[in-house]
C-alpha cells in the first residue's frame, strides 16, 4: 500500500460554536465561510484532493419549516442545556447563512472526490452529561434520512462534534462504516468541555510548531465490529497575523508528518473547519496550497494517494475481508 494523505473537514458554520462563542465574535468566520468552501472545492480539483466533508445535518435545509418537520423524536437530554442548538430553532430565519447552506451541501456532493459526511444532525456532543445512545442513534438516523432525501444515497463517514467518540455501536446501528478518531497521545484525547484546562490547550498550540508528540501516522487501521477508526493526525490552524513569523515551522510540521507517512506507507490525515478561513481567507488558502504542493511532490516520489475516508475505509474492509 501507498502511503495516504486524507483530509476531513468540519463544515458546521454556527452550529459549531453557538453555545462558545457570540455571533458577534464569530459571525465573520461563519459569514466568510460561504466564500471558503467553494474555493477549497477549487484547490481541491486543482490539486486532485479527495476530501471528506463532515457536514452538520441542520445545513441541509432549504427552509425552517422543513427543519422543524424532521426533528427526531429523541433530542439530547444534556444536563446543561444551553448545549443543545432544539430552543433556538424557532427564533431562527428562513435562510440564515449562519445556520443554513443547503447550496453549498450540494456544491460539495457535486464535486468530484469529495465525500459528504456526517458530523451528526445537530451538532451533537456524545459525551456530555445526560445524553445517551439512543438519543444519538436518534439524531444520527435524521442525518441519514435528510441525506437521502436530498440526494439518494446513505452516509457513510462520521466526525464528532468537538471530536468526542462515543457510542459506536449507534453509529453503526445507523449504517456509518468509519469515524474520525483522536489520535493516541493523551494530549488528543477524546474530553469534555469541562474536562479542557488551560495546559493542554497551550501544548496543543505548540505541537503546532514543534514536534512534540509525534506524527501521528499510522498504517491502514482493521475494522472493529464493522467499523474503521481513522484518527486525526494534525489540526491545520488558521492562519493568525500575531504568529506569522511562525509559519515556516507550522508548514514544516505538516509536511514532515505527511512524508512520514509517504515513506512508511501509512496514513496522515489532516483536518479543520471551514469557518476556520472564513477570516484571512487568501492567507489560508496560499498556506495550503503550499501543503498540497508538499503532497504533490510525495506522489511523485513516493506514490502517495490522495483518498477520502470512505476511500480509505473501504480498503480497509477489503483488506480485513
């Protein structure tokens, strides 16, 4: 097997952070990311990237009130219930681009080597206080049916919401075969929000710079009880004008990681959201493209593929066969 560069990306817009952070503090990255994907979709073909897009199931709706018609009849039960997005569906706007894309979900099923994916219907945290399995398999069996209503086919890949992995025998009761996993080292671990200190936070930032725990690469994974895990390797930070001077290491990071992979024949999967260039969007989007010039040079040397999750989990399947 060829080493694998895979990308999986968190396309959420509001849903994502609604219960962190303001509209006012965050509106801008989730208003410009409307302009990100589609040229993330253009580097992509540019670059013949096969990506996965983990889309939350809210965005794919043409109108309110034919959201409000397909809510599970199970919603997460969270003991704090600012976490859940159901109260604020009714105060919503028809056609908010802060909390609907429904052009956009389309644009991506359209393009060729991009996976849309789930990141569940709501937006939803599987290891939160007083939510369970069957809410879950609730929530993801509405993402299923708005897909396939949409577009005739089931989903097949998952990303937590804040990377939280849990109830795996829901996710394949609801007919997923992988899921974005966290990666080994505990600084990547698989939290709460309460669970989050201040210290990790600090040495996650500067194992973006720094190699401090490794590359994170791994060979092409067995399935589980059906199931393919495919953790994270690396989260491509947004660009930051205070860290510019930095961004040689943050390239050089990456790209050591993924020829890692290259010459071992393992698997280096990068991941982000789209709202995360809705800000600095040029600045971002020439960064990857020095990344993906990076992965064309390691196909060219190596062989490296380029494959989205249901890619890399179907060789996987059939490996395990």
């Amino acid at each position: 097997m060829a080493g694998i560069f895979t990308i999986s990306l968190d396309f959420e817009l509001y849903w994502g952070v609604r219960d962190q952070l303001s509209l006012e503090a965050y509106g801008a990255n989730v208003r410009g990311a409307h302009q990100a994907v589609p040229r993330l979709l253009e580097l992509f073909v540019e670059y013949g990237i096969h990506a996965t897009w983990a889309t939350v199931g809210f965005l794919f709706y043409e109108t309110k009130a034919a959201l409000l018609e397909d809510l599970p009849g199970l919603q997460p039960g969270y003991a704090n219930p600012k976490l859940s997005p159901y109260p604020v569906l009714e105060s919503l706007s028809c056609g908010d681009p802060h909390y609907f894309a429904p052009g956009l979900v389309a644009q991506i099923q359209a393009t060729p080597g991009q996976e849309l994916a789930s990141h569940t219907f709501c937006h939803y945290y599987a290891l939160e206080a007083g939510q369970t399995a069957e809410q879950f398999q609730a929530d993801l069996e509405a993402a299923q049916r708005v897909a396939h209503r949409r577009f005739g086919r089931p989903l097949h890949s998952l990303v937590f919401p804040r990377n939280q992995a849990n109830h795996l025998e829901a996710l394949q009761n609801a007919g997923f075969k992988t899921y974005r996993g966290n990666p080994p080292d505990g600084l990547y671990g698989a939290y709460t929000e309460d669970q989050q200190t201040p210290v990790p936070r600090i040495l996650r930032l500067l194992d973006t710079y720094l190699n401090l725990t490794g590359h994170h690469t791994y060979p092409l994974p067995k399935p589980q009880d059906g199931l393919v895990n495919l953790p994270s390797s690396r989260f491509l930070r947004p660009y930051s004008p205070r860290l510019a001077w930095l961004e040689p290491l943050r390239l050089s990071r990456i790209v050591r990681s993924m020829e890692q992979a290259a010459r071992t024949h393992q698997i280096y999967h990068l991941w982000w959201h789209p709202e995360n260039f809705g800000v600095h969007l040029e600045e971002n989007l020439a960064f990857l493209r020095r990344v993906l010039e990076g992965f064309k040079a390691l196909q060219s040397r190596y062989q490296m593929q380029s494959l989205n999750m249901g890619e890399i989990a179907a060789q996987a399947q059939e490996a395990g066969a």
